[in-house]
C-alpha cells in the first residue's frame, strides 16, 4: 500500500450556525443530516479512498484491500487538533458504497477539505489540507452561499415497468417455492433528468424537512433520506435499526391507526422482519458484547409509510470500527435477502439494471473508527456513473432512483408494487 498521505486536520467551534445545507456546494453537495444536525462537506477532495471496477486515479487518492483498512492507512499520518470532541469532528470522511461487489458504481470514501457541522446546540468547522498535494490546496471560503433558482425534475418508468415488476415478484415467489431462498428484495427503477445546473442543495433540503427523522444524505451525487440506521459506532458503543415490513399511511386518523394495527399483526411482514434481524444480530455477534434488541418490533411512524422496527444495540468487544462493522452487515437481509449469497444471486438474475449504490453503505467514518451509517435508500443518482461535477451536461442532467420490496411466502405482487410506489414518494416529490 503507498504512504498515505500527510493530512493536517484542524477542528474549531464557531458561532452558531443555522441552515448547515447553506454551506456545501451547490453542484455537488456533500453532506450528512438529521432533525438539523450533522456534517456537510465543501470543495475538491484533498484524499480519497475508491474501490470498484474500473477506477480512475485522481490526485491524493489511496487504494487498500478493504475500506477500513484503507482508511486506517489513510489516518495513520494525519495530524489532528480537534478542540470539539463530538461526533463528526476532526478527520471525517463521507462514504457511499455499491450494493453489489460487481457493480459498475465505485464505492468510495471522500474527505473534503472544509466540514461544517452542528450538534446538541454546538457549531464548528474543520479545515483539512493535504501536505504532499502537488498544487498547494485552495481551501474554501467558510461561508453560507445563497439557494440558486427553484427548478423540478422529471422521473418516469426506467427498465422495470410496473407490469414488469409485478412478473418480477412472481419469479422471486417461484425461487422460494424452489427452495433457493427464504426471501428475496426485488427492487425497480425510474429515470429522469432534472435541469443543467440546478441547484442540488435545494433537493437535499427538501428531503431534510420534509423527512427529518430520517438520515439525509448526498454523497458523489447520489442524494437520499434513508431511515433505516445499518450501524453507528461512538466511544464503543454500537446501535442499529432494522427496517422491514411496510404499509402506507391511511387517509386518515381512523384508516392510519388501522394500517398500523394491521402491519404489527401480519404474519407475512412479521416474518420478513425476523429474517432481517436474525441476520444483523447473527453478524454483530462476534464483534460486540452485551448485544441486545427489542423483543418484538414496533411501528415506525414516517410521514407517508409505517415500518416495522427493531432497535439493536451493544458494545464494541474486539476494537472493530464502524467501516469494519459495515463491510459485515452488508447486505442485511432487509435489502437483499436470505440467504444472503443465494438471494443476491436472484437479484442478479431477475433485476435488468446495476443497482449502484442503492441499497449500498452510506455515511461519515472518523479517524477513531466511529461513524454513523444508514442503507441508501429513498434515494436518487444524479448524473451517470460516479460524479464528478456536471459541467459535461449541457441540458440536462440524468436521475435515476430505486425502491424495492421484501418477497416472501405470502407475498403479492400488486401490492409489493404498491409498496415501491410509497417508497419512491419522497424522492418524487423532492423532485417535483
């Protein structure tokens, strides 16, 4: 592995700072948030960490065999001063993963060389420069920028039409009847584009207060509000949240109360969710101690669908970090299946498109080890293939989003369509 680079990372508390969204770039935005705190990234990257087919090398980017080990390699020569001590202060890097190994879409580790973040009332900023950068690093201006004009994207079917994906839940059935997998998550896609130019800052807000319990993110240009947690690691201790079975939101407060009666008390969704926990808590085992979760799930409550969910939590036991921890989770059974080797299988076979970085690891890891990271979903790729600014489209700029649903025994494909259609509504609208 080549000497990492020589990183100078300097963390300082400022006053207080209201819209963090304001900060990062409008073009490319960088960021990671929830009920209005968290970290947004601005400018060029000053290090990198990128592994996938196909890559192209850029300045100051490091390769390694795994993500945590590479980002080990990579904090070893770093000399930080972080006066904050919170999470996400000092080095920080931004990550979002590809869901398959195979997948054309790299996945990669982004530190940017200015942070802004926000926690528990506190505020600060964090400059990082690259001492072995052949061209001396232009850090950025700390400074709000103002929202450029409003605008509003287009989506529509992409390789999976609705019939489509409905033949598609029917292949998934017949490979359980088969006895290759206990469930399998079959995901369909829309394409669209959204002006040159636009303002990404906007869909990254809208997508934060429209869905402020869940994790928004924006990272090389693919933009979400996940809320399912894969895994957070701070000081030691681990959480998770496992996210499966769903049912949308009634029309109103009898028709809701009812939906949610309705999803605790299904026998197909209850199952669904025990593979996918049985699986989370079967993969922390060996690297945590104390591990525990709920008994049974609860309803999750988001504003256009209920969740079944589980909160998990442990202590780290053998100085695992949170990449360590999210090369071992993922995929969970909530976005693949079980088993999980047979079910990708499936996916393979039945899904026409490259996921990328749909249903991938997305987040920020520290120079600890600690990090916060969610499963990339309710999301949407802007641009085609890794992003690197979209300076190259003149007109207009490709999307395409996905959203999938658990197949089981039980399962029926009208309304696993249906699922996917509330599940694409955030990122439709955010859109709009």
């Amino acid at each position: 592995m080549p000497r990492p680079p020589r990183l100078v990372v300097e963390t300082h508390e400022v006053d207080h700072i209201d819209d963090l969204i304001s900060f990062t770039s409008a073009d490319q935005p960088l960021a990671w948030l929830r009920r209005g705190d968290g970290i947004v990234g601005v400018g060029r990257a000053v290090a990198s960490v990128h592994f996938g087919h196909g890559l192209p090398f850029a300045p100051h980017q490091t390769e390694g065999p795994e993500p945590a080990d590479a980002w080990r390699h990579l904090c070893s020569a770093a000399d930080v001063t972080d006066d904050v001590g919170l999470p996400g202060t000092g080095l920080v890097g931004f990550g979002a993963f590809s869901f398959d190994p195979r997948s054309a879409s790299p996945s990669v580790l982004v530190v940017p060389p200015l942070i802004v973040g926000r926690r528990g009332g506190r505020s600060w900023v964090t400059r990082i420069r690259n001492l072995d950068a052949f061209v001396p690093d232009q850090s950025p201006n700390f400074a709000a920028q103002p929202y450029g004009p409003y605008w509003s994207g287009t989506l529509g079917p992409g390789a999976v039409a609705p019939a489509d994906y409905q033949a598609m839940v029917r292949a998934g059935l017949d490979a359980i009847e088969a006895g290759e997998v206990s469930k399998v998550v079959l995901a369909r896609d829309l394409v669209g584009t959204l002006p040159a130019g636009a303002d990404l800052r906007r869909l990254v807000r809208a997508l934060s207060t429209g869905y402020p319990d869940t994790w928004t993110f924006a990272v090389d240009g693919l933009i979400g509000a996940s809320p399912e947690t894969l895994v957070t690691v701070t000081g030691g201790a681990v959480t998770a949240r496992v996210l499966a079975g769903t049912i949308p939101r009634g029309a109103d407060a009898e028709a809701d109360a009812a939906a949610s009666a309705s999803l605790g008390v299904s026998a197909k969704d209850l199952d669904e969710h025990r593979y996918a926990v049985r699986s989370v808590l079967e993969t922390l085992a060996p690297h945590t101690g104390d591990l525990r979760s709920d008994s049974e799930p609860f309803t999750l409550e988001l504003p256009n669908l209920w969740h079944l969910a589980t909160d998990i939590a442990g202590e780290i036991a053998d100085h695992a970090s949170a990449l360590d921890l999210v090369a071992a989770l993922h995929p969970t059974a909530a976005v693949a299946g079980t088993p999980t080797d047979a079910a990708i299988e499936v996916i393979r076979r039945l899904e026409p498109f490259d996921r990328g970085r749909y249903a991938g690891p997305v987040g920020w890891v520290d120079a600890n080890g600690d990090g916060e990271w969610a499963i990339a979903l309710r999301c949407a790729q802007i641009g085609s293939g890794p992003a690197r600014g979209f300076a190259q489209y003149s007109d207009t700029i490709p999307v395409t989003a996905h959203a999938g649903a658990g197949i089981v025994i039980g399962s029926d494909p009208e309304l696993e369509l249906l699922e996917t259609r509330v599940k694409f509504r955030p990122i439709v609208d955010a859109l709009a």
